[in-house]
C-alpha cells in the first residue's frame, strides 16, 4: 500500500531501490545462509507471510529455503478471530512447510494463560469479552486441558449478568459483535470492580477497521484507569516460553 501510494506521487521512486543498491553507499547486506544458520530462531510475524488470505511467491519460497535448511522458525500472530490450526490450513494450501513449526497466536497464549491460573488454585471466574470464534477455541483447549478445578466462563452472547469474576479475559471484537453487547459489558465492569484484567495484545490502533482492540474497549468505559496485564507484546514473557517449550530451548541468544 506504502508503495503504491510513493509511486502515484512519484513514478521515479519505482527505480529508487536499483539505483540505491547499487551505490557505494549501501549500509544494507542481504543476509545469506549461513549467516541465518547462526540464529537460534527466526520469528515471522503473520501478516509479512499472509494478508488478506494472500502471499507472494518470493516469500513462500525464502521461507521454505530457510525452513530446508534446518533453521528453526517460529510464526507469531495477533490474530485471535482464527485458531492456529485453520491459519495453518491456509498456509498449507499456499505450499508453505510447516513441519516442526510453531504457530504462537494471542489466543494460544491465552489459553496457557488461563491453564496456569487454573492450576492448583481455587475454582476461577472468567469473563470473555470477544468473539463467537474466540470463545470456542478457548472453550475447547479449556475443556481438554483443564482436568481439575474447571473454571467457569462466561461469554457474552450466554446474556447473564454474574457479580463474581476474578478475571476479565479481553481480545479484539468485532464492531457488530461489540454494539449488540456494549451494554452487558459496561455492567460486567461495574459489578466486578476488584476483577483482574488481561489483554491479548497491546495494540491500540487495529489495521482492520472492523475490529475493536482490547485497550479501546478499556477505554471506553470508566474501568480504563485499573491495572491490566498483556500476554503479548509488550509482555514477551509468555511469547518466549511457549518458544522454548515447543523447541527445546533453555534459553535462546540469537
């Protein structure tokens, strides 16, 4: 889009990065092989490998050449409207490898998330403000992981109003989705003052105008001045150990 934009403003800026690269002055080295060989791990962000359902063919075949030559790689996503296994369905059906990869999405880490509190600990509340999609993948890894000391989840489109949740658990929601609940969710916030909070992500501003971040649901409402915890960036905490647990690592350095 960035580029589009320079070349409607100026057609010469199409030719730039020739001329620019061929300079003397290149501060730029494209990284070969072996020099990638010497990195514990390279982490893609989703949306540089698919937007809009969409990839290119140069990125699919330099990320299946790094894939092929035993580095390890990592996929890492905000994206909580899909669960990992269908985003690696549609990676799949591009040609991507994806044996011995990881796919780390927002709402995987909050089902670790959630797992933890769950674990030797009193019988937790939840409430999930978000979409119908991440609502059943929570559920689901709730119902198959969680053994002892089941939490209760309550979900919006459930329309009950409990006064007893330790935990409001919020990711992005769609504009439709939050209009038809906004009211249920001012009156979760008003009767459960002393509930902890914990966002999927940080982000403010959503590229996809069809969504509401989770911090702007905060906002909107008179509990935006209470504490609250990411279990995304900013916090790597639970990025980098879902890494290591999935490959091994005791710590990682490059």
């Amino acid at each position: 889009y960035i580029m589009n934009l320079f070349f409607k403003i100026n057609p010469f800026i199409m030719f730039f990065p020739y001329f620019y690269s061929n300079s003397n002055k290149n501060p730029f080295k494209r990284p070969n092989l072996d020099s990638l060989k010497s990195l514990d791990l390279i982490i893609f962000d989703m949306d540089i490998i698919l937007t809009n359902n969409k990839s290119l063919d140069i990125i699919i075949e330099s990320f299946n050449k790094i894939k092929n030559n035993n580095i390890p790689i990592c996929i890492l996503t905000n994206n909580s409207n899909n669960s990992p296994k269908k985003m690696k369905k549609t990676l799949k059906n591009m040609n991507y490898d994806l044996s011995n990869i990881h796919l780390i999405s927002s709402n995987l880490l909050m089902t670790n998330k959630i797992e933890n509190l769950c674990y030797n600990n009193r019988k937790q509340n939840f409430g999930i403000i978000s979409n119908l999609s991440f609502n059943s993948y929570i559920q689901y890894n709730i119902n198959n992981k969680i053994k002892n000391n089941k939490p209760n989840m309550y979900y919006l489109e459930n329309n009950i109003y409990p006064e007893n949740i330790d935990y409001f658990i919020i990711s992005s929601i769609d504009k439709n989705t939050f209009d038809t609940y906004s009211k249920i969710i001012e009156n979760w916030f008003l009767h459960n003052k002393t509930a902890k909070i914990i966002l999927t992500y940080s982000d403010e501003n959503n590229l996809d105008n069809k969504y509401i971040s989770p911090k702007k649901i905060l906002n909107l409402y008179p509990i935006k001045h209470k504490e609250f915890e990411f279990v995304g960036i900013p916090n790597n905490t639970y990025i980098i150990d879902e890494i290591k647990k999935f490959y091994g690592f005791k710590k990682l350095n490059n």
